[in-house]
C-alpha cells in the first residue's frame, strides 16, 4: 500500500517485565502486532543491538539481562495496551552498511495452548464447558458467554488445545481472544468491542472494497444422524440466521439467489448425533461464509480501539460501501520513516441501497 503523509508519527512504549523501557522504545526500528479472530496475538518488534553499554561499545541484549525468553513484554500507545504478552523468541540480524539489530518475537497466552498437544475425548458435554476446562488446564481465567448443543462426545485427536478451541468455537459461532490471563470466547453478537468512525480522506488514508458473490451459499445443509432417536437428521441454515446483522443492506445470499439461482451446500465432513448439533453447525457456517460478502482492506491512523472484535463505521465511501464493518484482523505498524499506522481488515455481510 503506498505511503500517507498523513499518517501518525507517534512512538509506541515498550514495557519488558512490567517496567517501561525508555531505551527501547527509543531503540525501536520496526514494530508489527497482528490480531485475528481466531486468538494468539502476536508480535514482532525489531531494535537496534549496537551502542554504548557499560563504559564500552559493543552489544546491547546479548546478555539477555533485559530482553530474554518467557519475560512479559507490553506494548502501550499512551496508556493503553495494544499488545500484552511473553517472549518467545530472539533473532539476531546482522545486516550489510547498518548496525546488528535484535528482532524480539513474543505471543500473548494462546502460547501455552499452541504448545501442548493432546488425544482425549470429553462425553455429554457442552462447548461452554469444554473451554472452562482447557483455560482451567492452563492456569487462565475463563470469561464464556457462547450457547449451543451438548455433545454426546466430543474428540480431541492429536492435535493442540488451542487447534481444538479454535474447532469448536467455529463450530458454534464463537470467537477467541486473551486478555492478560484471561480467556475469552464469545459469541460475536456478545463481544462488544465498541465502534470507530474512520471517514476517508481524513483518518482512513487508504481502502479496496470487495463484494464478491463466489463463496456465498443460499443455504447450508447438515445431516447427521441421532442416536438416541435411531433417525436421521438434518438442519438447513438460511439467511433468516442474519436478520440481526443487515441493518437494511442487501445480503450475499439473496443478491445471489435473484442473480444466479439457488446455490446450496451440504457439509459432508460434519457429522452431528444430535438435531441442536446440527443446526449450530450449519448456521455457524452460514453466518461465516455470509459476513465476508463485503471483505475491505485499509490503512488508518492508529487509534487503541481499532482492534479485533471492534467495528468500524467507514464514512466518505458511497452508498453502496459506507457503514459498519467487524474488523476480522489488524496490524498496528510502525517504522522510522512512516512512523505508526494500523492496516486491518473488515467484513460485513450486506451491501448498501444505491438509492
């Protein structure tokens, strides 16, 4: 994306073990802190390794007195945290014509997760419970406000807690993030992340728009088949499921349906025991595919709020793209030349009237 004048030049603060580092936020040459809906935040934060120390010239964080693994790193624009979480990694770079610099890699409390690996199976159990388990396993504070089915069984095959977690809470429409030692996963309706108002031209320097009708579906259908009952099932998931979200747009399923026809899918890979099973399935999928109609792409000014989870109301656009968009992933950036701005993307599952 090409350069803005009129992006912010502020400096971020930089906190290793809690404590605010003057030096390193004075030392920092690039900064990258990427955030999804699917958890663990990340980041990436580059500094100068060569200075005066200690009477002499020579490395600054060899010594892994300041900078080393496991330490809490935060990172603050004012006093709000935009990234909060632990070392894991250090990379020495040693470049031609410049000085060696220290590229630190840290990740916020999904690490944990991420890095323990399992084989197990949960019976007559709800989701709600399976994620107070796992944050419960790792020492974290769970915050779940999520509904759905209890499962009959539910199975954890080789595979991470936090690949697991991720599964599940796909399965039910849900949305993970960490906040210090605290888990939560909560249903998007739920989440609450507030609304920034970015209007082009002014803090929003740059955006592409793309409504796009090749991954929408008209319905969504899963089968499955009920064990107590000894009868099939099956649940087919419309865009009834989006009534709360157009806010009077026009959806992706129904500009396809008058376009091009009925457009169905079936899940084969799902294989629910139970009818509530499968309806959350299918609506989960429904929701998913329908809200990334409209996907958008942009640059604005940092700003603390602009964040995973939070909306955004992009203004100055036309009638057909202006309105509320969920931010789905966001990149606060900085670096000496342009200083800091944030990249994110966006979705919304309606397009605007043109009249």
């Amino acid at each position: 994306m090409a350069e803005n004048s009129g992006i912010k030049t502020a400096r971020p603060t930089i906190a290793v073990g809690g404590q605010d580092n003057s030096s390193l936020a004075e030392g920092l040459l690039t900064l990258v802190i990427v955030e999804t809906v699917s958890g663990l935040y990340r980041c990436e934060a580059l500094f100068g390794n060569w200075g005066t120390k200690d009477g002499g010239l020579g490395f600054l964080y060899f010594d892994r007195q300041l900078l080393d693994f496991g330490k809490a790193l935060k990172v603050k624009l004012g006093s709000d945290a935009i990234f909060d979480g632990k070392i894991t990694a250090l990379e020495a770079n040693f470049p031609d014509g410049r000085p060696p610099e220290l590229a630190v890699l840290a990740e916020d409390r999904f690490q944990d997760l991420r890095m323990t690996r399992r084989t197990r199976t949960f019976t007559d159990i709800s989701d709600s419970s399976v994620m107070s388990q796992i944050a419960n396993d790792h020492g974290l504070s769970p915050t779940i406000d999520v509904s759905g089915p209890t499962h009959k069984v539910l199975a954890q095959v080789n595979q991470s807690d936090l690949a697991f977690l991720r599964e599940r809470a796909r399965a039910i429409d849900a949305e993970l993030w960490m906040d210090g030692s605290t888990l939560n996963a909560k249903t998007r309706a739920h989440r609450n992340g507030g609304t920034v108002p970015l209007r082009y031209g002014n803090d929003l320097h740059e955006l592409t728009v793309l409504s796009d009708l090749a991954t929408q579906r008209t319905s969504v259908f899963v089968n499955g088949w009920d064990v107590s009952g000894k009868t099939a099932i099956q649940h087919e998931a419309t865009d009834s499921v989006l009534s709360g979200e157009l806010n009077g747009d026009a959806s992706g399923p129904s500009i396809l349906s008058s376009a091009f026809g009925a457009r169905k899918e079936a899940l084969a890979h799902r294989v629910p025991l139970a009818s509530d099973e499968a309806q959350a399935e299918a609506e989960a999928f429904f929701k998913m595919t329908a809200r990334r109609f409209l996907t958008g792409r942009g640059i604005a000014d940092t700003d603390s709020r602009i964040r995973v989870g939070s909306f955004v109301d992009l203004q100055g656009i036309g009638p057909l793209y202006s309105g509320k968009y969920y931010l789905s992933e966001v990149r606060h950036l900085f670096d000496g030349a342009r200083g800091i701005r944030t990249e994110f993307k966006a979705e919304r599952a309606g397009i605007g009237r043109s009249s």
